[in-house]
C-alpha cells in the first residue's frame, strides 16, 4: 500500500493504524519509540472493535535477567479493508 496519498493521522488512534498500513505489522516498543505512542494494545483493541482485522503473534524470549518474556506484534490482515476504515477515521474527525 502506498501511504503518499493517504491523508496524515490526526488522533493516536489513525496514527496506530496508519502505522500499521505503512509497515504491515508492528509492536509496542515499535510504537513507543517510533511514534511516542504508549497505550498501543488499547488501540489495537479500539480498532479490532471498529472492524479492523489485526491478527496477533506472541513472541516468547527470555530477557537478561533469564526471565521469560511474551510480547505481542499486530499484522494486518487485510489492508484494503484497514484503508477504507482509517479513511473514514480522518473523515470523521475534520468534518465540523
């Protein structure tokens, strides 16, 4: 998908899934660091309940401390369906 035509997110929500239209897939450290970006499991929830189809990946490591560690990376599924609802998203919030 060629974000250059998709308008720029306004609100954390579209920015989560614009990320994730520009990279197909993402975690939370990804979307910290990158986007400053804190609560990205709730938004990944809040777009899942919008229709948007997330599939989720569990990452199991052990960390320097030898404790096991889980975390999560979000992909999208379908991204034409991902860019009609992110659209309608950036429509929704600059109508006045």
């Amino acid at each position: 998908m060629n974000n250059r035509n998709l308008p720029k997110p306004r609100t954390q929500l579209s920015e989560v899934l614009y990320y994730l239209l520009e990279n197909q897939y993402g975690h939370s450290r990804m979307f910290f660091i990158q986007k400053w970006i804190l609560n990205a499991p709730a938004c990944i929830n809040v777009l899942r309940r919008l229709g948007v189809s997330i599939g989720t990946k569990k990452h199991h490591l052990i960390n320097k401390f030898g404790r096991n560690v889980t975390y999560s990376s979000y992909v999208l599924t379908n991204v034409e369906q991902a860019t009609e609802i992110y659209l309608k998203l950036i429509h929704k919030k600059t109508k006045k």
